[in-house]
C-alpha cells in the first residue's frame, strides 16, 4: 500500500486568519475541502497528516488518519502541499522525484529511506527542498494551483465547484422533495440530495454552473440560487436569498440576502438581508442583519489586503471580506474592501471599521478593547451547544495557545487592555 502524506509549509502563515484553527488542507473550496479532493485521487492509500504541532490534538478529534507520525511506507510515500489544488493523479508508481513550483515544494515522491527523513518540521521551516538537493531529482510542475492567499481560493470557487460537482454527484438526479412552483434552468447541471426540500417560488438556474445541495438542506419560498454554487449538509436558505454564482455555503449554515462570490466554511450565519461579495467566512461566525461588505473600490483600482504584518496588492479588482472562526457582527455593520477580520473578533456600529482587525478583540469604529479568552470561549460554548456540539478541552486550550499568539497584532495596533 502506497502512502500519501499530506503537510503544511510556511505559506500557512499568508493564509491566516482563516487558519488559525485549522490545517491549509483544511479550507474550503468547490464542494469539499482540499484535503478530500488530494485524499479522492488515492481512495486506496493511507494517509498520514503534517500539521503546526499545536493544531495536532484538535486535528486526531475530526479524523482517523495518522498525524505528525513519522513516515514509514513499505512502498515509499508521496508527500502532498496541503495549498494545492488537486485535481489530477500524482503518479503514486515511478521513481522519486520532486515537483516544484517556483520556489514552493508541491509534492515528493520518495522511496522508504528518503521517507523517513522528512518531518513536519521540516517542512513549516522550509528545510525540506534543501534536505532533499542532490539526492532526488526536482522537476517543474506548472499545472497545479498553489493558493498563497486567501482571495485565490475565492476566484477559484466557482470554477472547482463545477469540477467538483463532476466527481461527486449525479447530474440531474432530485432525491430530496420539491414543491409545485420550484423553477429549473437546465436540470443536468443540478443535484439535490436524500432529505432536502424546496418550497415554491424558488429559482434554481444551473445554465451557467452546476448546483449541488446537499442532504438535509431547506430552500425557503422565493430563493433564487445561481450557479456555480454548493449548499452543503442541513443548511438553510431564507426566504427571498438571493445566492449568486461562485458561492459555497458549507455544513450547518444559514444563509439569506445577497451572496455573490462567497466562502462559508460551516456552522455559519448570515440569515437576513445585506451583501456579502468574494467574501470568505470561517466557521461559527454570525452575520447581523445588513451587515455589507464591499468588494469594489469607488475607482476600480486593484484591492490591497492585510497579510502577515504587511500589505500586500492582490491584482484584484473584486475582493471582499475576510472573517476567521468564531467572529460576529452587529447589525447594520459595514466593511471596507479588502478588510480582514480575525478570530474571536466582536464588530458592532455603523461606521467602517479599520480594514485589519486582529484577534480577540471587541469593539465599534477604531476603539476596541480586548476580548478576554475565557469570556470568547463561554460565548463558543454557548453557541455551539445550540447545535448541540461540545466545546471539548484541545479547543480550549487551542483558543488560549491563539490568545497569547496573537498579542503582539493588538499591541501594535493599540487596543486598550482591560
């Protein structure tokens, strides 16, 4: 039996907030997450999963696979970036070889000894390409996606949802409930799984991109949904939503208002109106009513995002919000382009607040205080037990290990320590 095993690298740290509390292989995009979409192409294959060490005892509560173990395949390994985009066969046969991308390390195949000598450390410092000069041969890989930042996944999204829907569903196969009334453009294109209901007057237009819903899923009166697009597992769509194409709503979601080029990674809500555009919005986060976000600048100039301690100009004319895990709004709360709100953030009031606000903070406009850890994980408590979830201790300990991480983002922008 072959072995994959699937690492991050120190590109993680472009794609933060977003993973803060999860592996790169982690995020969302198309249908499923990356790492189904690498661990789909080797259905017959152990896996084993590199990740920052202090993720690693959240990471053994959401699988079976084998973490930050050292590798030992009979047959050798492939060991896979957890940033790329999979969407064909690595060889898994053949002689070692190691396939690079510029000067990121998208993949290595590696025989039994070579194996053994890579850790996950290895590869968070960047050490693995040099451990591996002169030993085995590198070669060029210029088909596969390398997502550096979190915008690249989001202008990706409608194009991987419709490869997605071509791997995991049955074309124009209905086996949830649909009521008279429900309108379809170009049934093929769409699935709709065991459990899911429809209600009258909804629009369901796949002329231009698949749609797949999934089981459990409630599409109120009035919907329209365009594709490309994805309603994951037991999530709603509210009345009236209006769900443009290129736009994912992952698990246990409730989502209405305007949505257009949008991420949700799950247990997430936006339930009433407002707009959200290529936006990406992590988990256990709550959109207030007419919360908007902009993702066009007044001049049509490319966006300039906050990344890593530094400004970065994505190229981009569209780019919208970007909101870590457990975050929340107020209503009638707006967003500039291009703004990236951290983990455990509190946003309320009408003005805009500044376009980086780091993590752990609470607070309205350019005054924050902070958002003391045990106070954010009460809230967490409280919010996952309405969906009957446990928060178990490693999350715990994760959000106070993310608390002390990220102090020096809130010294430097002055947030007042109370």
């Amino acid at each position: 039996m072959k072995m994959i095993c699937i690492f991050e690298d120190g590109g993680y740290a472009d794609l933060l907030p977003l993973v803060y509390m999860r592996p790169v292989y982690e995020l969302r995009c198309g249908i499923d997450l990356l790492r189904d979409k690498i661990i789909r192409k080797y259905p017959a294959s152990k896996v084993n999963l590199f990740c920052r060490d202090y993720l690693s005892a959240t990471l053994k509560e959401r699988t079976t696979d084998a973490i930050n173990e050292i590798v030992n395949g009979n047959k050798g390994t492939i060991f896979i970036n957890g940033r790329i985009l999979l969407n064909r066969q690595i060889p898994v046969e053949g002689k070692e070889e190691v396939g690079i991308k510029g000067k990121t390390l998208v993949y290595a195949r590696l025989n039994k000894d070579h194996s053994k000598l890579m850790t996950p450390e290895m590869f968070l410092e960047g050490k693995a390409l040099a451990k591996l000069k002169g030993k085995v041969p590198f070669v060029k890989v210029e088909d596969i996606t390398v997502f550096k930042y979190s915008w690249e996944i989001i202008h990706e999204n409608g194009k991987q949802i419709c490869k997605d829907f071509d791997d995991l569903a049955e074309g124009g196969k209905i086996k949830g409930k649909l009521y008279d009334g429900v309108h379809i453009l170009d049934k093929k294109n769409l699935f709709i799984d065991e459990g899911s209901i429809v209600k009258p007057g909804v629009v369901l237009d796949a002329s231009e991109g698949s749609i797949y819903i999934g089981k459990g899923v409630k599409v109120f009166p009035n919907a329209v949904i365009e594709g490309p697009a994805y309603i994951g597992d037991n999530s709603t769509v509210k009345i009236g939503a209006k769900i443009y194409r290129g736009t994912s709503v992952g698990e246990v979601c409730k989502v209405g208002g305007e949505v257009e080029e949008s991420i949700f990674h799950s247990y997430s809500n936006k339930q009433h109106e407002g707009f959200l555009g290529h936006a990406y919005i992590g988990q256990w986060c709550n959109i207030a009513a007419d919360t908007n976000d902009s993702d066009l600048k007044n001049n049509y100039s490319t966006v300039r995002v906050y990344v890593n301690g530094k400004y970065v100009d994505t190229g981009e004319v569209f780019v919208g919000l970007t909101m870590g895990d457990h975050s929340k709004t107020g209503i009638n709360s707006m967003f500039n382009t291009g703004t990236v709100i951290g983990l455990n953030v509190n946003i309320f009031g009408a003005q805009l607040p500044p376009k980086f606000v780091p993590s752990f903070c609470w607070g309205a406009s350019g005054v924050f205080v902070v958002y003391q850890p045990d106070k954010a994980i009460k809230v967490a408590e409280r919010v996952m037990a309405r969906r009957k979830i446990k928060l178990t201790k490693a999350q715990k300990d994760l959000f106070m290990f993310l608390y002390k991480m990220t102090e020096s983002e809130r010294d430097l922008n002055r947030i007042i320590q109370l």
